[in-house]
C-alpha cells in the first residue's frame, strides 16, 4: 500500500510541475524555477502537504542528481575545454575559490564555526547550470562575451562539485589535520580502486559484450550499461565511504570516452529529464514557505547580498582577465544565484552535523530565492552590465589605449575578428586600404596585427569606442560578431556615426535577417543560407562529375 501511495505523490508532483512549468515557460521564464514552487507548496514544511512522501521523493531526487553528474562527466572532453578558451576557464578556477573563500571569511567573523563557514562558502560558490544554461540558450546569449564567460565558469564548477563533495564529507569526519589527511588517503585509494574497476567493466567487459552488436537493434543493452554503470558506480562509491558524486562522475568520464558515448547520451535524455524534474521539486520541499515569509528581511537581505556579492566577485575576477566592464558584470549577473548542487553538499554537510538546521534552512530558502529572480535577471544582464559600468569613472566605453591607434583614420573597420572575420579579411589584405579592426579577445586582436591590419581591444556596442575607432571616415564597415543583439546594437551606432559608410553584417541565423536588414544594412550574410549554398554547390559539382541519384533521392 506505502508504495501506491508513494506512486500518487510522485504523479500529483509531476503533475504540478508540468502545469506551473508550463505556466512559467508560457510567460518566458525558467521551469525550473516552477518545479521548485510546486515542491514547496505541496510538500515539506509550511505546505498544503497534499505530498506526504517528501523523504521518500527526496531519495529517489537523490538519483537524479547522480544521473546529472553521470550525464556532466558523460560530456566532459579536453575538446569542449580548449574551445572554450584558457581565460574563461581560468577565470572559472578563480570564481569558485574567491567565492568560497570570501564567504567563508565574511560568516566566520558572523560568528559560524570554522567547519561551518569552510561548508557555506563552499555551496555558495555554485551557480545553476541547469537553469542559467536554458535561459542563455532560450534568449539568444550563448554566443555573447558574457554568455560563453558564463558557460566556463559554470563547466568548472560542475567539475569542482565532486572536491567540494569530498571536502564537505571530510569536514564531516572530524579529526584534527592526520584525521582529514588519513581520510582524504583513504578516499584516494577507494577513488583508484573504483577507476580500475570502472575501466576494466567499460572498456574491457562491455567492449567485449557489446562490441560486436548492432546498437540500432540492441538499443536497450546501451541503456542497461549507462544504467548499471552510472547507479552502479554511485552505490560503490557510498558503500565504501566516499562521496556518491564522485563515483557517478568518474562513471560517466569512462562511458564519455568509449564506444558506446553518443548514444548512451541520447538514451538517458528522457529519464534525465524526469529525474531533475523531481530533484527540483524534491529541492522546494525542503524550504518553508512561511518561514521564509516570517522571515523575508533576513531572506531577502541575504539574496540581495548573494546577488552583490558574486556580481562584484566574478566582475572582478574577469576584469583581471582583460574583460570590459559591463562585459564582466553581465557575467556576473548571469552567475549571481545558488545552483542546484548546494543542495547536494548541503544535505552532506547537514547529515554530518557540519552546518545546523537554521543555517541549511537559510541558504536554501537564499538559493529558492535567488532562483526566482534568475530569469528576470539574466535577459537584461547586459543593459545591467552597461548601466552600472556607466557609473564607473573611465569604464564606460573602454578601448585599449596602448595600440598605438589613437589618430589611425580607417578606410575599413571590421568588428569581430573570429574565423569568419578574418575570411572576410583577405579581401582587404592586398590592396591600400587601411583597415581597423575592434574585437573583445586580444587574441582577435593580436591576429589582426599579424595580417597587418590596426587593431584595438574594445566594445563595439558602445558609441564611445566607435567614435575613439574614427568610424567616421570608414567607406566600409564589416560586422561579423554572432551574437545577433550587439550586432544589431552596433548597426544602429554606425547608421547614426557614420551614414556614408557600407555596413556588411553577418547573421548567425537565417530568422534574423529580415530585423537586421530593416536596421539599414547593405548586405547580410547568414551562416545557414551561406552553409546550405556550398553543400548545394558541392552536390550539383558532384552530380557534374558523375554521381547519380535514384528516383528515391538516396545514392545507388
């Protein structure tokens, strides 16, 4: 009977998340975040309790996580890292220490325990990939300065979330410092006696099992090795003693990088889904709605701090990077809420008697807050970044000043010097124009120079830098930057600084075009019009050539 009544809780959560997170969705927002105002109106404390099983859906939340960091280590590659860039994830690495180590220090002189401060900052420190990552993709902010910034930085802290586990479930321990060195001794042999088993199963056994099967026609056997090896692995890992997070990562590290990746990371899609949907909901039963209401100066002192805080951190950290200010900032804004793992290392932290009740309570009702406000935040971080940059004495507008440019005068300046910019830029190369080209990455910029154009770092969607660029007396200006909204920012500062000038404009995607010739373009390039022409060139060269195609359009 216990486990019909655990199904209709499970049906009835599911349910509420699917009518408020398409209600949420509908008015353009995360639903995310309504997954975890079904859990606390629900269940938990404070509730309507029409869900009484909260500890029972907490547990099988619990497998969702391990299924979410199964899935990070399953897309985890030193490709995915070096596309990103070194500075970014540098910039990663910096945010997660200076964060935790700036709220430790911060609640310590509050008056918590050092254990306690050492556990705060560290859930502190994570931001929410899910949700930050689906409002960016959602608005078109992915292939902006402070969207890819965003999406390093968010990398590096799912990859920190297994050492943090480890460090909360070493101050859970206790001991003095040859207690937590015996500890973390034991922890890496557990750890290298789980690596081994797990490559002997992947790529031994299942190679062996597998190997020689057809996957279209076995397509359950992958998802009974995913399934197998990912619980698998996280049941081990909390058999002998170490964090569970840590066991489902390095699972998924091993299948990412086997044979049977690409369609074990389609398979698990769909139950994914349903995992964090009740990891979400299982999350918000967990806070008290009335307490956070009795207590709404505490909570909404501490979200606004939260959101200071981690902006003023993360800005700094990529203004050390050589980043512009409102770029900086908008990234800051992006990441300034407590991700779905502090609930993770929350739950270690509170089970070892780390971190008290009041204080859990707190940070979780912080984070349930602080993910409320997210979406409204992120799609105008980067009006965000601009305005308060504005206030800044010598922030707004900035260019690099040291590329000796001051009084170049451009025949052609080109905006965005990535690939496609400097494809583009070989037109320009073997005739006497003088060309300048702004870009963010001084990489873009260095690259400039070694074409022999001027370069300076800077960005375009502030009139300030243009009007520094003399785009007055550009007979041609050349945007190539993907992301749509600057590029139609830009467009708008030069039809109005320089009205005689040519503009080219590249559109990532085709939807785009039609706004971005209403802007006052001349030309506009999209990338699938310019991609679907050449494969349509190479298919009719080929049929030239000799290919030929059957009635039923496949290759005899």
């Amino acid at each position: 009977m216990e486990l019909w009544k655990l199904l209709l809780d499970v049906i009835v959560l599911l349910t509420a998340c699917l009518i408020v997170g398409g209600i949420f969705s509908r008015f353009g927002q995360s639903p995310l975040v309504g997954y975890l105002l079904s859990g606390m109106l629900l269940g938990g404390p404070g509730s309507i309790r029409a869900v009484k099983s909260e500890h029972e859906i907490e547990t099988i939340a619990e497998l969702g996580v391990s299924l979410l960091l199964f899935s990070i280590g399953l897309e985890f590659s030193f490709k995915r890292l070096k596309d990103l860039g070194s500075k970014p994830l540098l910039g990663g690495v910096l945010q997660v220490t200076l964060t935790a180590m700036a709220t430790a220090g911060i609640v310590f002189f509050l008056g918590l325990a050092s254990k306690e401060s050492i556990a705060v900052g560290a859930m502190i420190a994570l931001s929410s990939t899910a949700c930050v990552l689906r409002i960016l993709i959602e608005k078109g902010e992915m292939e902006a300065v402070h969207g890819r910034n965003s999406l390093a930085v968010l990398l590096v802290q799912d990859m920190s979330v297994v050492p943090l586990a480890i460090l909360m479930t070493l101050l859970a321990s206790g001991g003095g410092v040859a207690g937590i060195l015996s500890d973390l001794g034991q922890i890496v042999l557990w750890a290298a006696a789980l690596i081994f088993a797990l490559y002997v199963l992947v790529n031994k056994l299942a190679v062996w099992a597998l190997g020689t099967l057809t996957l279209e026609r076995n397509r359950e056997l992958t998802v009974l090795l995913a399934v197998v090896t990912g619980l698998g692995s996280t049941w081990a890992a909390h058999a002998v003693g170490i964090s569970p997070a840590l066991g489902a990562f390095i699972a998924g590290l091993f299948i990412g990088s086997s044979a049977f990746a690409t369609q074990i990371r389609a398979d698990i899609s769909s139950l994914r889904v349903i995992l964090l949907t009740l990891f979400f909901g299982g999350a918000g039963m967990v806070a008290d709605p009335v307490w956070i209401l009795k207590n709404f100066h505490i909570v909404f002192g501490a979200v606004f701090l939260l959101v200071v805080g981690k902006t003023a951190v993360i800005g700094f950290v990529f203004r050390l990077l050589g980043q512009p200010v409102s770029t900086c900032l908008a990234t800051g804004i992006c990441l300034a809420q407590i991700g779905e793992f502090a609930f993770v290392l929350g739950a270690i932290g509170l089970e070892g008697k780390v971190i008290s009740e009041a204080t859990y309570q707190l940070i979780v009702s912080t984070a349930i807050v602080s993910l409320f406000i997210t979406p409204f935040l992120i799609p105008h971080s980067l009006k965000l970044g601009v305005r308060i940059a504005s206030w800044i004495p010598g922030a707004s507008g900035e260019v690099d000043r040291q590329s000796g440019s001051e009084g170049f005068h451009p025949d052609a300046v080109m905006v965005g010097f990535g690939p496609a910019g400097q494809i583009a830029a070989r037109a320009l190369m073997d005739h006497a124009v003088k060309v300048l080209v702004l870009d963010l990455n001084h990489d873009g910029v260095k690259k400039a120079r070694e074409f022999g154009f001027e370069g300076q770092v800077g960005d375009a969607t502030h009139p300030e830098v243009l009007e520094h660029a003399h785009i007055e007396t550009a007979r041609i200006v050349v945007i190539t930057i993907p992301h749509q909204k600057s590029a139609l920012e830009i467009l708008g500062h030069v039809r109005d600084l320089a009205p005689q000038a040519h503009v080219v404009v590249r559109s990532r995607y085709q939807r785009y075009t039609n706004d971005i010739v209403m802007a006052g373009t001349h030309a506009v390039f999209g990338d699938e019009e310019e991609i679907g022409g050449r494969i349509a060139r190479y298919i009719e060269s080929w049929k030239n050539l000799g290919g030929n195609l059957g009635e039923t359009g496949t290759e005899e």
